[in-house]
DNA sequence: TTAAAATAATTGATATATCAATTAAGTTTT
DNA sequence: AAAACTTAATTGATATATCAATTATTTTAA
C-alpha cells in the first residue's frame, strides 16, 4: 500500500498530462487553431449561457485571472464577446460568436475519438471505480 | 457508460490540480519556499545522482525547456549546482547542495501529511484499480 | 443613508507548459 | 577527416497557473 500511495498522484499527473497533450496534436493536426483550454471555456458558455466569469473559473477549475486572460485571447480569436451586464455592472455578459459555435461543432468529433482511443480496453466496472476514487481525492482536498 | 467517459478526464484533472493546491499550501504555511515542481526535481536528482535534464524531463513529465527553467531557479535559489560534464561536454553534472539536501529532509514529513489526508478512506484495492485504470490511459495516449 | 464589507473582474509578478528554432558537442557516413 | 546527422541543452514566443494587490460596483450594517 505505501508504495502505491506514493505513486498513484504521479500517475494521475502523468495520465492527464498525456491525455491533454495527445488530444491537443490531434486538435493541432486538424487545423483547428484552439487549445483544450478555449475549447473548455466555450464549451461552458455554451451550456450556460448566463454564466459568469467567477462562476465559470469554478466549473473549470481555474482562477479568475486565468479566465479573464483565456476570455482575453479568446474575443482576440473572435470566437467570443463580452458586454457589460446592465443588471449588474460589475459582471458580464459572455455571448459565443457563430465562429465559436462553429469550432465547437467541428471539434466535437474528435474529442469524442480521443476520448475513445484514452479509454480503449478499459472496462466500465474499473473505470467507474477509479473515477469514485478520484471524486474521494477531490472531496478529501477540499 | 458514455456519461461517465465525458467525466473521468475532468475528475482526473481537478483531482490532480486540487492536490497540487492542497500541497503547495500545505508547503507554504510552515515556510518552506520551494515549489511541488521544484521539490519533484530535486528528489529525482538525489535518487538519480548521475542523471541527464533529458532523463529528468522525461521522469518528471515535462519537456526539456521547462526543466531548464526549473533548474536555473534551484540554482538561483541555491539547492542545486552544476557543472559540464567532462566526458560529454554537452551534459551537465547536477549536483544538489546542502541547502537542497536539507529542505528536502525537512519537507518529507509534510509531503506524507498530504498524500494520507489525500487519499483517507479509500479502500486499497479500489486505489489498485484506479492507479491500473491511470496506467492504461497512459499507455493508450502514447 | 453613508461607511464598511463583500463581490466581480482585472492587472502585475513569477512559475510552469509547449512548440519551434538555435547553439554546441558528439557520432556516423562517405 | 569533412560533411551529414544526432543529441543535449538553451532561448524565444505564447498560453496557462497562482497569488497578491487593485479597481469598480453592489450589498450590508451602523
């Protein structure tokens, strides 16, 4: 147990490196001039569409400053913009524009292939094991 | 099953990114001026005293730039020299100092802290199934 | 209802991640 | 031995991570 307890945060680390690393070649190989990050962001606004900034560095696990410069980069991109929210001035409005829309779309498949090609040979029983252990890990962290 | 397959790489990633959080906190409030990575580098050179930055990079899962980086502030920050290799001049001698051989000792203890607090209460063989199911996503992804 | 507290977002500073290009030193080929 | 190739490390550019400090706005409390 003890040497397993030393190694299985290396390989959580490692696994996701890996995982990001692969999905944003495959991402890079087809053109699409997004990172897993942007693809994250939009993908939230999409599902949410009166989000805030704050609320969405929660679903994506990152702080507001690195929201506000993925936010940044993105309306640079063109594939978001922001307005003031009228009912309160200090939040804003984040509206995904058909351009983002359309990466989303176009991105879709291949995430759904990477995900596939990381998972294959996995059975379900074990994956939904070790996702429960991760979903303790987080919890214990908290 | 295809529900949980969208979840596991988020549940991998927050688990990972809470962990480091939790640790480099835990790092920080009893004084210790040393990042996870830093520390991470540091161990790796102890275990591995005649090891390249290129054997480092690829133990540590980064890329050769950011282990230059890392390296440069260890230096900086006094827990590491180093110097050419004589016998291939385009290789360097890592030497980790006094200063780095004791904060390293001094943090151990903490690093323990955090991986049990971490990992309480998960049972070992759901943790042996989740670390297996973190090796096949490795394998898969490279 | 004004002062204090809380919230949302930004900015600055520093560390790390990633890719591409470059430099320097070794190795192989012809 | 010189040219071509390979390897090790660095550097530059850009993206993201994290903390602390700041600004603007809203809410709460005195």
């Amino acid at each position: 147990m003890e040497k397993l307890n030393n190694i299985i945060f290396y390989n959580i680390d490692h696994s996701i490196r890996l995982y990001r690393m692969y999905a944003q070649k495959k991402l890079r190989e087809h053109g699409f001039k997004i990172t897993i990050d942007q693809w994250l962001v939009i993908k939230c606004i999409l599902e949410n569409p009166t989000i805030t900034q704050h609320e969405l560095s929660e679903l994506v696990f990152k702080d507001n400053a690195s929201v506000t410069r993925i936010i940044d980069l993105l309306i640079k991109a063109n594939y978001l913009e922001k307005e003031i929210n009228p009912d309160d001035r200090r939040k804003f409005i984040l509206q995904v524009t058909k351009s983002g829309e359309e990466i989303i779309k176009n991105v879709q498949e291949i995430i759904l292939q990477n995900r596939n090609k990381a998972l294959k040979g996995i059975d379900a029983k074990e994956l939904e094991i070790a996702d429960a252990v991760l979903r303790k890990i987080i919890t214990n962290c908290k």
